[in-house]
C-alpha cells in the first residue's frame, strides 16, 4: 500500500490547526494509499504545542517540533 504523506507547518495556530487536521482527514482516499499526517510545530508559543501533544498518540500522526534555531536562512549565492 502506498502511502501520502501530508506535510502541515505551524506556528501560532491554536485556533485553526484543529479544524485544519479535521479537514485533511475527511479527504477521501483510494483503497491503495494510506495517509501519514506530518506537523511541523516552529516553536509556537499561544498553546499549539500542548494541542498537538494530545494527537501524539495516533498512529497517522508524526508531530516535529522545533526550536525556533533549528531552521536558518541559507545564503542564496548572490552578492
């Protein structure tokens, strides 16, 4: 079986991230794929963590959660 793997960044969304993850789950799938729910939480600071603590426990779910260091702008090459 194939598997789609979403990939949703966050920051500060406390008050959406829950709607949005109920919105990606009613999406309809072929019997072929499985879904794989990929949340990258960039420190968010109003609660989105400790909400996205209680999905841990679901086996669709891979929740990242950063530093707020761990991503940097890159030199572009140009001067």
């Amino acid at each position: 079986m194939e598997t789609l793997s979403i990939i949703i960044p966050v920051f500060n969304e406390v008050n959406t991230i829950k709607e949005i993850i109920d919105q990606v789950r009613a999406v309809h799938l072929p019997q072929i794929a499985s879904r794989e729910i990929v949340i990258v939480d960039d420190y968010s600071t109003d609660g989105t963590r400790d909400l996205l603590a209680t999905y841990k426990d679901q086996n669709t779910f891979r929740i990242v959660f950063t530093t707020g260091t761990a991503v940097r702008e890159r030199p572009s090459g140009r001067e």
